[in-house]
C-alpha cells in the first residue's frame, strides 16, 4: 500500500506497481510521474466514477484494478491503453461497457458484481482473452461474437439471467473452467441439489474454535459438535457469506456439496446448520487432519489461468497416481451427479505426502442433467480441465509410467470421460 505523500514526493519514482487506497474521488495527476515504469496501477476500494481521458500515457500500464467504486460505465479510455492486459473493475455500477473501453491486447478482464445488462460484440474480437469474469450481473444472452473466443480458458457467467446455455459456448475449443450456476436456465436443477436430505444440526450443539481458513465464498473454524450424551466431536464448520464472489453465489456451492454425496476423495458432509442467530447457511463437515495441504497455488497474474508450484514440489510415481486417480474418480461422481466442478485446479486439491487426495471448493460448480443436450460437452470441458492438472503432475514426477503423456494429451482433447479416465489410471499403471 502506497500513500499521496509518497507519490508527491518523489519517493516511488520507478516503482512498477502502485496501490492507493486513501478515498480518491480524482485520479490523481502525480501518478504520470510514473509513466516510464508503471505496469500495474490498483486504485480498488476509493470513490473514484471516471479516468482521465490521456490515461494511455501511462505506455507501460499492463493492469489495472479499479474495484469497490463507483463507475456506472467502463471507461472508454481503457482501450486506449497499447499494454493494457487485465482489466478489474468488480464491485462497482456499471451498467455499460462500451465497445472502445475493450483494450485491443486484453487477457483477462474482470466485471464480476456489477449491473451489466448486455455486453458489446467487440468482446469476441479480443483474440487474446484468456480469462473472463461477469458473474453476479444482470445478462440475458452472451453476444454470439464471443464463439470466436479460441483462446478462452476460464469464463464465470453465474448468478445472471441467462435463460439458456448458448450451444456455441461448451464447443469453445480451449474451455476448461465454466461456472454458471444462479441463471434461470438451470434453477431447477440447482433447487433440487439444494434440497438433497441431509442431517439438520442445530447452531446451539456447536461450539465455533480457532479460524482454519478463509475464502471468497465463506470462513472455515474448527469446532466442537456437542451431542446429547456422547463426547464432544472435532469437526469444521463452514459459514457462507452470502456475498457474491467471482465464481457466483455461495448458496449454489453450498447444493453442490450437499449433492455431491459421499465419496473418499471428497470432504465429508456431516450436516447443514439451523438456526444461526444471523441467519446465515453453514454446513458441518470432518476435521481435515494438518498432514494435509493444498497441491498448489492459485494463477498469479502473469500464468493467468496456470496454478503456480514450489520450485521443489516433487511426486513419487506412486503419489502422483493416487492424487490423479482419486480427482478423476471424484470427478467421475461428481459428473453421474450432474455436478460440474467448474475449478478443476490443484490449489483446490489437499493431498499429504502419501498422495492421500480430496477435492475441494466448490465454490464454481454448476449443475446439469447428464441426459440432458449439453452434458457430453461439459463434461469435456473438465475432462481438458483434468489433463492441465495431469500435466503438472507429470511435469514434477521423479519417473512417469509410459503411456500416461498419452492419457494426458488425450484429456487436453477432451478426448476420454472420466469413467474411462479412472478406469485406465486402475488398470495400466
């Protein structure tokens, strides 16, 4: 975090990234001082509504972040910027995004939590996007230019009111990672996950402990759950916000969990809470023991849509079989269930050292009817999803079974379904 004194006086000349959070209402002239180095400018959490119209003149400027503002409208002038890359403007007011604020060399552009109705056909002339999220705004239908988005890996369009998914939309060649959930398209499905039986525990027989974590979606404590007449039993206990993340509503991870059901490569699900003082949806599920830890990290912003490893993650062949294995066949359930996952990465796989795997966060999973029209396609977006997780694995493995470069090339296909996936990973290694 940088401050206006700093910025005034000199002392961040060259500087590459800036961040000010101090309640602009202006966008401060001083930052041109900077246009020699600058390539990354967050301007998130002000009271900023517009910027200058000779913005470009920052040349080097490769992303900005303007989030938790007040733009009614993505600024035009952003197009105008020859570097820019990564657009962030969640959690602001716009309603339109005109064709001339799209840089011509955008990446990944952000619009998550806004009010946006309809977005321009220029959108599918960005022939570098590789990253696009829109989830939490008011759509009714995707411009059918963005068909033409060969190289887009990752959309979330959830929590719209997108009344079908287009048929062009699964047949994008490099998708992986699609979340749709919350559009009226598939509400029933969604209801009926959400209403899958499950245990009712009562927010009193619980005792909240230590906070084990925190994410976009929800806070994760430690807990006792105190049984009439019996010991106290250690669980953890998800609380959801309610607020909309970039992947789309908690309430539509919380039906993906329960429909899930039981499976040993993904976190139990012991119950759902009832009566919390404030109202709020939590579930209750086993106690992860420390042993386990995330396979890898999130994309920065350079890899984008590519999770980022320690420089000395390694696997035994041994442990890179078990953790592909116990993904796929959890994907495989997943699939019968008509859930997709939607965030198919390694930093949302816990493993331990002996290659022990669960699948977590289901924070972008959308729903479907596998006999329904688009099921086969969807699938196959994951399935490609599987093969770039196969790939790290591989990449990092001491000595990989002949044959599984094979499988891997095939899943970036999209070439097999999991059950087949499982089935070769079972039988040929």
């Amino acid at each position: 975090m940088h401050t206006l004194e700093q910025l005034r006086s000199g002392a961040l000349a060259g500087i590459t990234r800036l961040t000010l959070r101090c309640g602009l209402t202006e966008f401060p002239r001083e930052i041109y001082a900077l246009a020699d180095s600058l390539e990354i400018l967050d301007l998130s959490g002000n009271a900023l509504s517009s910027l200058p119209e000779d913005l470009h003149r920052l040349h080097k400027l490769r992303i900005i972040f303007c989030s938790d503002n007040q733009f009614t409208e993505l600024p035009a002038v952003l197009g105008a910027c020859p570097a820019l890359a990564m657009v962030g403007f969640k959690a602001n007011r716009i309603r339109e995004v005109p064709a001339t604020a799209l840089p011509p060399v955008l990446r990944w552009l952000v619009l998550t939590d806004n009010l946006i109705e309809e977005l321009p056909a220029a959108l599918g002339e960005r022939p570098q996007l590789q990253k696009l999220m829109l989830a939490g705004n008011r759509l009714r239908a995707l411009p059918g230019s963005m068909a033409q988005l060969h190289r887009l890996e990752l959309l979330r369009i959830a929590s719209n009111q997108l009344t079908a998914l287009p048929d062009w939309l699964p047949a994008l060649p490099r998708l992986r990672w699609l979340a749709y959930a919350g559009n009226p398209f598939c509400e029933q499905r969604e209801d009926e996950l959400a209403h899958t039986p499950s245990a009712a525990i009562a927010w009193s027989v619980l005792v909240l402990g230590e906070k084990l974590g925190e994410g976009a979606s929800g806070v994760i404590y430690k807990a006792d759950w105190r049984r009439d007449g019996a010991a106290a039993e250690p669980v953890a206990v998800k609380l959801f916000k309610g607020a909309m993340t970039s992947d789309g509503s908690p309430l539509s991870e919380m039906a993906a969990c329960l429909g899930a059901g039981a499976h040993p490569n993904l976190i139990p699900v012991l119950g759902h809470i009832e009566d919390h003082p404030d109202g709020a949806h939590g579930l209750v599920m086993s106690l992860i023991t420390p042993d386990f830890g995330n396979l890898a990290g999130p994309p920065s912003l350079d890899s984008c849509t590519r999770d980022i490893y320690d420089d000395d993650k390694r696997f035994t062949l041994e442990a890179m079989l078990s953790i592909a294995r116990g993904i796929a066949s959890a994907a495989a359930q997943l699939h019968a269930h008509g859930i997709l996952h939607g965030d198919l990465y390694g930093h949302n796989v816990l493993h331990c050292d002996q290659g022990r795997t669960l699948l977590g966060d289901f924070g972008a999973a959308s729903f479907y009817d596998p006999a329904g029209p688009h099921a086969a396609a969807l699938q196959t977006l994951e399935v490609r999803a599987f093969g770039c997780l196969l790939e790290e694995l591989l990449d990092r493995c001491d000595a990989a079974a002949p044959g599984l470069r094979a499988l891997q090339h095939a899943c970036l296909q999209g070439a097999p379904r999991f059950t087949d996936i499982k089935e070769q990973l079972d039988n040929s290694f």
